[in-house]
C-alpha cells in the first residue's frame, strides 16, 4: 500500500471497490490509522479463504503476496500470529464467492 496514502483512507477505498462490485467488506481490527499495514483475508465459501499481505519491498512499488495457508483455519492462525507481534496491523475480511481481493496494488505471483 502507498505510504503517502493513510492507511484508514486505503482500507475505505479497499472496502468500497469490494462494495460496488456487489462483494462485502469489513474491518475486523483496526491498527495504526495513519501508517498500520493490513492483511487481507478473502472468504470464497465456509472454509475457503485466503490471506494477502504487504510483500516486502524497500526500494520498489508497493506491492502484496498470498500466503500459504490450509483453509480459513490457517489463515485465522497466521492472521493471529501477525496481530500478537504488530500492534499497528489492520485486518481487513472480504466475502466474495469468486475469491476477488480488490486489491489494486500487485500481487506476487499474480498474473496482471
């Protein structure tokens, strides 16, 4: 996510690009408003999410990766495990049965 951008103002413009495309989106813990990474978990069906996180990248454009995890159990799991180290981390949850993430910056190993 850009860093000139607060992070509430992208979390907002996450959610409502998830909203007018008929998906729906909320925020499930809120950290840092101003400079707070955000994780974004995307539900498919009962049991089927995803996980998408800031990739670490110092000197190019933001960008995020998915992350390896076995159902919305794993990713509940790595969700928690990022909480109890980052105070500052946004947990954003979308529910979209085409498993989009609205996510407008790119996503490592993602085809454009």
């Amino acid at each position: 996510m850009p860093r000139e951008v607060p992070t509430h103002l992208w979390v907002s413009a996450l959610l409502r690009r998830a909203s007018v495309a008929g998906a729906f989106g909320t925020i499930v813990h809120r950290g840092d408003a101003e400079r707070g990474d955000v994780l974004v978990k995307v539900m498919r069906a009962r049991g089927e999410a995803d996980l998408y996180a800031p990739a670490f990248n110092p000197e190019g454009p933001s960008s995020f990766e998915k992350l390896e995890a076995e159902g919305e159990p794993g990713v509940d799991s790595l969700i928690a495990r990022r909480r109890a180290s980052d105070r500052d981390l946004w947990v954003v949850e979308i529910e979209d049965t085409a498993g989009r993430h609205f996510l407008t910056e790119p996503v490592r190993g993602e085809k454009p």
